[in-house]
C-alpha cells in the first residue's frame, strides 16, 4: 500500500504542529508506504512575495520580514530539536535565509522583480519548512530525507503558473522517491524549468504537488489533510446541520470547487484522477474522522444532492434590446468586452425570446464591465439595437450540486418551489447540460434561509 500525504501551511504553522502531523505521518508509515508533501508554513508565501514586492519599489523594510522570518524558523528549531540536530539544522536554515536576503538585496537594486525571480523567492517557503521537518523526523528517530522538488517536477517557463511535463516528471519520481530508505518529505508548490530556473505551480499549487507525486509513484490513495473534517455539505456557518459527506464522484468535487467550497483546486485532481487514484480528505484536528473521499465512481446512494455552496457579492448585468433578437453574433459581441478585458462572466443565460442577455460576475467588476460595454457597443446603442444596460446589485449565486440529479426529473421543480414557498425571489437560473449543478441568483439577505430551506428539503436536516 503506498499513500501520499499531503498537508497545508495551517497544519503545519509552529513547532507544536509539526510535531502533531509528524505523529500522524509515523502512524501511517507503520501501516503503509508513505511519501510526504508539505506547503510552506502558514503565512510564509504571502511574507516572501510582499517581501518582493517591498524590494521591488526600492524600499528596505523588507529586511524586517527576514527577521520575522528566521525569529519563526528559530523558534520551530528550538522546540523541536536540541543538540547537533538542531545546531545542523539551524546552520543550514541561516544558509538559506542569507540567499534569501541576498535575492532581495538584488531586487531591490534594481528595482524590479520578474516573474522568474518571484518564483525563486517564493520557493523558500517550501523549501524552509519540508528541510526543517525532515530534520526534525530525523532527529526523532524517524529516518527521514528532505526532497527539493525542483530536481522531480519538470514544468515550462511560466513562471507563476508553470504548465507541468508529464513524461519527465513521472520518470524523475520513479527514479527518485522510495529509492532511498525512509520517508521522502517533499516540497509542494515549487518546480524547475529545462533550464534549471525555479517556477512554481500556482498558488495553493502542494496539493496538485501531492496529486503528480501520487500519479508518479502509483500510489493507492493521496490524502490532503486540512483543519476540517472533510466535504461538507453546506457551510456549516450558515446551516448548523451540515454534515460530512462520506464519497463524492470527482465532478461533484470540482463543481463544488468552482463554487466556492474550496475542497481542492479543479487541476489539483487531474493527475491522480487519471490514473484512478481516489483522494480523501482528511483533518489533521480530528485524524480519526473517516473524511471524504473523492472517486471515480462513488458507491449508489440515495441523496439527491451532496452539497449546496454559494458565491457572494455577486451582480447581474441585463443587456436589453430588441436589435438582438435573432442576429446571429450579437451574444459573442457582448462577451468579447469581457474577454478582452478579462473579466470573469460566473453565470450566463438568455431566454429564447433573445431580448435580454443576463451576466453574472462579481460586483468588483459589474460597473467596469458596463462602462466598457457602453464604449464598445456605442454603436448598437446609438441604432438602439441595444436599449439599456441594466444593473442589479447584492445578489449571491446559489448552487445545488450532485450526480444524483442526473436524468431525474423534479429536482428543479422541487427546488423553485421550495423557494417559492419561502417567499424567495429568484432572478436567473443557469443549469449546465451536466445536469450536475443548478444555479439561482438571489438576494444576498436570502441567502442564508434560501441555502437553509433547500438543504431541509433536499437533505432532511
Ligand atoms: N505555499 C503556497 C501558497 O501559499 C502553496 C500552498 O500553500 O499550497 O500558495
Ligand atoms: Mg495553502
């Protein structure tokens, strides 16, 4: 049995919780084959990058973040290891915070940082925190070794958001991990480019790391473990009978993904996914909690939904006119606007008689997007082909999400009037052809008796 292990910055933020994961780490490792990947420590990205950003204007206090950033790793030392263990460690830590300070020192002289030089300066975060616990693991007895993920993931040069090689990549971890004895501890996030140059995943990019380590060794499961208990099948801030949900199909976890229950990345999956490996998520409070696990095919149950999430602060742009009806072209027209200036539309839909357009995006962007559409539809404007633009403010998208729903009629129908019995009023509907997902729009005041009274009546509780 071989199973990857990956935790986040929260779990793993001081030197008490690193010693709390690592008892968990050891526990597995005495019932499987375990392969490690850890993110940087909670808030050390953000340090690094603002630290870059600091330097890039030419000013020096980012010299102090150096400083909150070693006080951090000192302190971690010191409660975790005594000795020539700690002695080492430290040594090596100072190694790399002084090349850290000396990056810096650089950005700051030339008063510019690329995206190439942001990557190499956001990698000490990993790099910091997978050295220092598998020194620690050592130190405890636990034979352990720190592997710099830049020498297994292979990406291209877009630095930020690298594109991974697969076939490289894959090689390189099978040649690497498990060759040497112990558990591989493995930084998530960060990567090379065929020049050796460091590029990095994305942000929050460990636990695809995680999800390419388990592609390439072949493991049986990869486990993300995070301070919840597991997917859960609505906030339970606002519904105080959510409930974890046990097995969730791999769609149903993406849609929830995009809808703001932030389970795991939508890309984080795809290369586990590919290979049939299933994920569970896990808590690292509550390691005995069974979690949820994220399948190909979950077993058959009789829910009709897994979850309902939501989107706030969210607008409606209706673009109305009668010049619309029947020209061919006129929707891509409106959509370019957004395009081109890389607005992110959340919902669309148009009713057939084609006299509105409804967008939904978020409120940051509606009055920007109308402004620019009034410029770039100046024309139609003027021959009246469009009317007006419109602007419905405080609203929130609301989502039902689940494979149950498929080829079963009713589910909307049961939904709309729920809300109709609620008195709620609804303002756009989008439903993909997945048939996986239904979206409303509501008003934000509703939002929590909507998402309450929808749960009752789908869930029971
Ligand atoms: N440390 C990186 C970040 O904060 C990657 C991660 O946490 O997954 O984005
Ligand atoms: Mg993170």
């Amino acid at each position: 049995m071989i199973k990857v292990l990956k935790f986040g910055g929260s779990s793993v933020q001081d030197a008490e919780k690193i010693k709390h994961v690592c008892s968990i780490v050891i526990e597995e490792s005495k019932k499987s084959r375990v392969a490690v990947v850890f993110s940087a420590m909670k808030g050390i990205t953000d340090l690094l990058l603002n630290s870059a950003k600091i330097a890039a204007e030419g000013k020096t206090n980012y010299i102090e973040n150096i400083g909150t950033l070693l006080l951090r790793q000192e302190k971690a030392v010191n409660e975790l290891m005594s000795g020539n263990f700690a002695q080492e460690a430290m040594a090596s830590i100072k190694e790399m915070i002084e090349e850290l300070e000396s990056l810096l020192k650089g950005v700051e002289l030339v008063r510019e940082c690329s995206p190439r030089s942001l990557d190499l300066i956001a990698s000490f975060g990993e790099r910091l925190n997978n050295f220092l616990i598998a020194s620690y693991l050592n130190s405890i007895g636990q034979k352990a070794h720190y592997v710099d993920s830049r020498e297994i993931i292979k990406t291209n040069k877009q630095y930020t958001r690298a594109i991974v090689y697969y076939e490289e990549t894959y090689k390189n971890i099978k040649q690497r991990i498990f060759k040497e004895e112990g558990i591989p501890v493995i930084t998530g996030f960060i990567a090379s480019a065929e020049d050796g140059s460091t590029t990095t995943l994305g942000r929050n990019g460990s636990d695809f790391s995680a999800s390419i380590i388990a592609a390439g060794v072949g493991a049986n499961i990869i486990e993300i473990w995070t301070d919840v208990d597991g997917v859960l099948s609505a906030d339970p801030k606002i519904v105080k009978s959510a409930f974890v949900v046990p097995e969730i199909s791999v769609e149903e976890a993406m849609e929830l993904s995009y809808f703001g229950a932030k389970v795991i990345h939508p890309s984080t999956v795809i290369p586990a996914f590919e290979k049939g490996i299933p994920m569970c998520i896990k808590n690292t409070l509550n390691p005995s909690a069974p979690g949820t696990m994220i399948v190909k095919k979950p077993k058959a149950h009789n829910m009709p939904i897994i979850g309902i999430a939501s989107i706030n602060d969210v607008s409606i742009i209706n673009v109305v006119g009668g010049g619309m009806i029947g020209q061919p072209g006129f929707a891509s027209k409106v959509f370019e606007t957004f395009t081109k200036n890389n607005i992110n539309m959340i919902m669309i839909s148009q009713a057939s008689s084609e006299h509105t357009i409804c967008i939904v995006c978020l409120a940051d962007d509606a009055k920007k997007a109308i402004a620019l559409m009034k410029e770039d539809l100046s024309f139609e404007l003027k021959s009246k082909a469009i009317e007006k633009f419109e602007l419905k403010e405080n609203l929130v998208i609301v989502s039902i999400i689940g494979e149950n729903m498929r080829g079963t009629p009713g589910v909307a129908g049961k939904l709309f009037s729920t809300l109709g019995d609620n008195n709620i009023n609804v303002y756009a509907i989008a439903q993909g052809s997945s048939e996986r997902n239904i979206s409303f729009v509501i008003k934000k005041e509703e939002t929590e008796k909507s998402i309450n009274v929808i749960h009752k009546s789908f869930l029971g509780v």
